[in-house]
C-alpha cells in the first residue's frame, strides 16, 4: 500500500512540474514577445535597416491601411504589421476597407483602396502600395520603412557627390552608381554635384554631407576654399583619397593641402601591403588590406559588432603631422605586420629597410568638429572600396553608410548595445522549422501516447513485484 502511495507521489510531483514548465514557457513568451518566422528566407522578419529605423520613434506611431478586408491582404498586413508592433512598442496600425466604410476613408483624405497612412505625432504621411503579381495590394517592409523614416525626419538627408574631371566617375566598374543606389535604399537624397562645370563654387546650402570621390588632379583654389567655407560652417565632408601612385598628381592631394593641414592630417605617398593573418585566410592579395582593427570612437562600433570583413584596395596611410589640435583620431588600422610600400607600382612588392615604412597603419581618421575648425572631416585612404566592382566585398557596403550615417548624425544606424526597448525575433533557419514540424507532428504526439502507456507498465510492475 506504502509502494502504491509513493508512485501516485510521483505522478503527482511530475504533472505538477510540467505544469510548472509550461508556465514558465506561457510567462517568457509574453514577457519577451518572441515570435518565430517560418516564412521561405524568413521574409516576414523585420530587417535590421528596419529595426534601426524603429528605433529612432520617439512618439507613438499610427498605420492605417486603406485595404479590401479579404485574403491574401489580410494575412500579409497582419503578419508583417504584427512584427513592426513587436519591434517597437509605440507602433499601432489598423485595417480600414475603403469600400465598406467609404466615409471614413473620405474623411482622412483617401478615395481610392491602397492608401497607407501614417501619423506621428502632428505630422501626417501617405502613400499608395504596390501590387502583387495576384493584383492584390502588397504592403511592401522597405517601402513602409522608407515611409517611416521620412515621417521621423522633416526631409530626406542630401548627400552631394562631387563629379567632374578630376574624381572617379559616377558609372562604369569604377564609378559609384552602386553606392547611390545603397544610399537610396538607406532613404538618403543622392545628387551629383559637377562644381568644374558651372561658376558656382560653393556647395549649396541644403547639402547634409559632402562626398569627394577619389579626386586625381590638382583642383582649382576657388572650389578648396568652397570645400573648406562648408567645413567651417560646421558642415560634414567625407574625403575619400587615393594612394599618390593611383592620383597621377605631384600634390599628393589634389591641392587639398591647405584643409588637410589645417587639421593636422599628414599623407604618405606610398601604398600599404598587408601581410597579416587576415589577407592570408581570405586568399587575398598583399596590395588589398583587411581592415585589422578599429580606434575607440563611437563610429567604429557599428563596425566592431560585424563580423564581415573590409578591404580597402590600394589603400594610403595617415597621420597626425604633431602639430596642434584637433588631433585627428584613428578609425581603422593595418596590422603590425603591415607597412607603406614607398616604391611604385612595378609589380614586385617586397619590404626596403630605411625606405618602407612598417606598420600599423591608420587607414581612415576623423577630424571632429569643434567651434575653431567646423564640422567633422572624415578621411579615408581609399576610393576603390565603394566603387561598383567593391562595394559588394563582405563589409564594405556597411562601412560606407555606417560612416555616412555617423557624419550626417542620422541616429538610424544605433550600436545594439545600446538597449532600446524592442522586443527580439527568434528566427528559426530551414532546419529548425523541420525538426519543428518533426516534434509538432511526430514526436508530440508519440509523447503523448507514451507517457501514460510508460506509468501504466510501472504501476503494473510495482503491483506484480508488490504481490510476489
């Protein structure tokens, strides 16, 4: 009788703590809000350019969608407006059907379905949707993201690339149309700014940052001085320098001297070789360095939580010239077994004693602003990394906009260690939602069976071996 009444114990103290489990998984699900993606390429996740733009809500966020109430709309609005409200709290939306409720419509402005619209705080935005193959309304997440971000900011952020005689071009493998269209993507204004091709010299007054494009020719005192009233007035420049061997220019800096020294920037004319640990795991030439480390400035933490690589091609070295402050502060280096080849490029590459110079290298450096010198001045040793034939290479693409990002202060590209309040998204990969589907269908319900069959054979066994 004493055995009988232990086993019913058992029992008891096992359903309870099933019970107990299942609790918990209820209670971490709520407080979490975790969801699982089990779409094909989990098209249903919210990116990370998303989530970086959610981020930056400072004020409750209104979406209305102006959709027929059928299918296949209302599972696609519901799926993915569901992860927005997951990933931030502030985000509300609501289905309207135009055709049923045509008042309503009318009266927020809509006359015709697909109309998405927005509210955030006094501001008021709206769009029409795309349609899918079907013909059905598709509420597209980058388009709606884009919407969200031009509703956050008063205006899109200008970006001016400067074109002309004299930088790379805007097309061909060397030219940077593959950036503007990332930049676009990143919801940026990217116009072209041809300076050598009008009288106007001084950069228009609305232009966010300034992007001069691996210029190799000596350019004109009036558009420097252009360039450095624009720095003054506290506006952002990114100045991206090519090695003097790749200029063709006995300035070394396309007479941008004046502006370099003025923040202490000093140039060497050689190239960097790389003879670190990176470039020999990826198979990739001595001439191409791999980014090796960055410096402490909060720029560089966006790069240092990526684990894709940076190569800049043909990359200078610089440096502080010792001369007074600001002291330009180093983002990217080399590694020590790096140095400046100071010779040409004759196709053998091999280290001079008392000519080349070892490394590390600073391969990008940032001139902050302050109230003597202007705005920042970001300058990297390189050009050829955001062209079209390398800004597809690993991080490249990322460490463009993460520095275009930091210049123009845009707040969307926030380092994730910074918590911000949005709940996560378990994503589940292709073999997760097998073995989920196995456990759901298989496994579950063997359980099921099992668990009762298994006490039944032991309070069995226990009674035979209780009456022998």
């Amino acid at each position: 009788m004493k055995r009988i009444s232990n086993n019913r114990l058992q029992i008891w103290l096992r359903a309870l703590v099933w019970v107990l489990l299942g609790s918990m998984l209820v209670f971490m699900t709520g407080r979490y809000s975790l969801r699982g993606d089990f779409s094909h390429g989990r098209i249903n996740s919210l990116s990370e350019q998303t989530g970086l733009i959610l981020d930056a809500l400072e004020k409750p966020l209104q979406i209305t969608l102006y959709f027929p109430d059928r299918e296949p709309e209302l599972e696609r609005v519901n799926t993915l407006l569901e992860a927005f409200k997951a990933g931030h709290g502030g985000v509300a939306w609501e289905l309207v059907d135009p055709g049923r409720y045509p008042r309503a419509a009318l009266a927020d402005g809509v006359s015709e379905p697909g109309v998405v619209v927005l509210r955030y705080g006094d501001k008021r935005q709206q769009y029409l949707a795309g349609h899918a193959p079907d013909g059905s309304y598709l509420l597209d997440q980058e388009e709606l993201a884009g919407a969200i971000h031009e509703i956050i900011l008063d205006r899109k952020a200008t970006i001016r690339v400067m074109q002309g005689p004299g930088f790379r071009p805007w097309h061909a493998m060397q030219g940077f149309s593959s950036l503007k269209q990332i930049l676009d993507m990143n919801h940026y204004n990217t116009q072209i700014w041809a300076p050598l091709k009008s009288p106007m010299a001084s950069v228009p007054s609305d232009t966010d940052l300034l992007i001069i494009p691996g210029p190799h020719m000596t350019l004109p005192d009036i558009l420097v001085d252009g360039i450095t009233d624009f720095l003054a007035d506290g506006g952002p420049v990114l100045l991206l320098l090519d090695p003097a061997v790749e200029m063709g220019d006995s300035s070394l800096a396309a007479g941008l001297e004046p502006l370099l020294t003025s923040r202490h920037i000093g140039l060497t004319r050689g190239f960097v070789v790389e003879l670190g640990e990176a470039n020999r795991n990826h198979g990739i030439s001595l001439e191409i360095p791999v980014v090796a480390g960055f410096g402490r400035h909060e720029v560089c933490e966006a790069w240092l939580r990526r684990s894709d690589q940076i190569c800049l091609p043909m990359v200078r070295s610089l440096r502080y010239t010792g001369e007074g402050e600001p002291i330009p502060e180093p983002l990217a280096f080399s590694s020590d077994k790096s140095f400046v080849e100071m010779g040409g490029l004759s196709g053998q590459v091999s280290f001079d004693q008392g000519q080349d110079v070892p490394g590390p290298h600073a391969l990008a450096v940032l001139s902050t602003d302050d109230s003597a010198t202007g705005g920042p001045l970001l300058v990297i040793g390189d050009s050829n990394f955001a062209t079209n034939a390398n800004i597809d290479w690993e991080g490249n693409a990322d460490f463009a906009v993460d520095a275009i990002a930091w210049l123009i202060r845009d707040g969307r590209r926030v380092p994730p260690s910074v918590w911000t309040g949005r709940n996560e998204l378990l994503e589940i990969t292709r073999t997760g939602r097998r073995l989920y589907l196995l456990f759901s269908l298989a496994l579950m319900p063997l359980l099921t069976f099992l668990w009762p069959l298994g006490l039944w054979l032991n309070r069995r066994r226990n009674s035979t071996g209780g009456t022998g």
